[in-house]
C-alpha cells in the first residue's frame, strides 16, 4: 500500500486490514454533478422530445416548454463544467486520478481485462484495485468520456442553432452540417443520451456488486473518498 493518508489496524499472525483516502474532493464533487446532470438533461430531454403535459392560457403565464428547455441547458452547462475539471484533474489529481487508463495497446492491458472478467464471474474475491481496474477505466474514458464528448458537442451545436453567428454556432455549429442536418443532430443527440442511460444502469449494478463481493466501501468511497482493503489488493 502507498505510504500517507492510510490506517491499517491487525494483530500478529492475522491478514491486515486498513483504509486509504483514494478519491480527492474533485472527483467527488465532479462524479456527483456529472451523475445529477445526466439525470437532468435526460429527463428534460425526453420532454422536450415529447411532451407529455401541455399548458394553457396566456404564453407568458405557462412557459412550461420555455422552463424546461432553461433548465435543460443549464444542466448541460453544469456537465460541461464537470467534463472540464475532470479532465483537468486527470492531469493534476494524485495516481488514482488517471487510474484504469485503458492502454489497449499493450499486451499486459489485456491479459488485465481478462482477468478482471473472470473476476466478476467467480464465486470467490480476490485481489481489488483501489483505483479504477482495467475494465472501470476503459469504460469510463470510451463510455463517458467518448458518449459525454459527442453529446456535449451535439447538445450545444443544437443550442447554437438559436443564435446563429453566437459562441456555440460558431464553437459547434459545424456538427449540423457534418451529420447532415438539424434532423441527424437531434437524433444522435437522442442516442447519445440513450447510450448514458444504459452505462448508467451497467455501471450501478458492478458498483453494487463490487461493494457486496469486495466490501471496501465503494459505495461510500465516492462520498468520503476513503476505501478499504485488505493485504493482497492491488495499489494502481
């Protein structure tokens, strides 16, 4: 285990035990607004595709559409955000940080991948990671960081469509010409946002799995920022 910011506590003869702070306050904060944001931009989303409930009366006394969508944007603004200092801390967090990069093009990476798979198959626990294992990794950078990027950039060529000539017309106004149109942008747009969803669901599952298999307090980790181990778990 890395020395600093770790308690281990066990008697002679015994398995040690201990917990050790992983996940900085960046992270944390970053995690939990990139999760509320999603949650926020999808179920507007779904609304502004198809509105369920529909105002009555006077325009300026039911600006139901007009809400929505602000709020809409203000989540995607706040995902933004969090993509930014995230990636910033990438680069200036501790090791744990930019733990779980996938480096698909080294043999060992896949004979890691593999591993953790049978892993997730077996009946017994063995070793965890205090930071990201491989699989964690690849799937957030390709997932999030892929699926995160084109919706950004989709979202806000949408939004630049509003003011032509503005900032985001002109930052991402080249999208709608390049998928072919408006109508192309909404719709990758819309799966995009799909393919989120389903990460979302993957990934609550094997954060839950491993919190009962491994009980290092994954869960709570991303709360605390602290995990527990056990000797034998793999400091990477």
């Amino acid at each position: 285990m890395a020395a600093g910011h770790v308690s281990m506590t066990f008697k002679p003869g015994q398995e040690k035990f201990g917990h050790i702070y992983v996940w900085e306050l960046p992270i944390r904060i970053t995690h939990w607004v990139l999760a509320a944001s999603i949650a926020v931009l999808f179920a507007t989303g779904l609304f502004i595709a198809s509105p369920v409930v529909l105002s009555y009366g006077e325009p300026y006394r039911a600006f139901l559409m007009g809400r929505v969508r602000q709020v809409h944007f203000i989540a995607g603004y706040a995902l933004l955000f969090a993509f930014v200092v995230r990636i910033y801390w990438y680069f200036a967090g501790n090791k744990y940080a930019r733990s779980g990069m996938p480096r698909v093009w080294r043999k060992q990476w896949w004979i890691a991948a593999f591993d953790q798979v049978r892993e997730y198959l077996g009946a017994t626990r063995g070793p965890t990671h205090m930071g990201h294992n491989v699989l964690a990794g690849f799937s957030y950078v390709f997932m999030v960081g892929g699926l995160g990027l084109a919706e950004i950039v989709t979202g806000f060529a949408l939004y630049g469509e509003v003011n032509p000539g503005g900032f985001w017309d002109r930052t991402c106004g080249w999208v709608v010409p390049l998928m072919g149109g408006s109508f192309r942008v909404h719709t990758w747009h819309h799966l995009f946002a799909w393919g989120l969803i389903v990460f979302t669901v993957v990934h609550l599952y094997l954060v839950m799995f491993g919190s009962l298999r491994y009980k290092n307090g994954l869960v709570s980790s991303i709360i605390s920022g602290d995990k527990f181990f056990r000797e034998g778990d793999e400091d990477e």
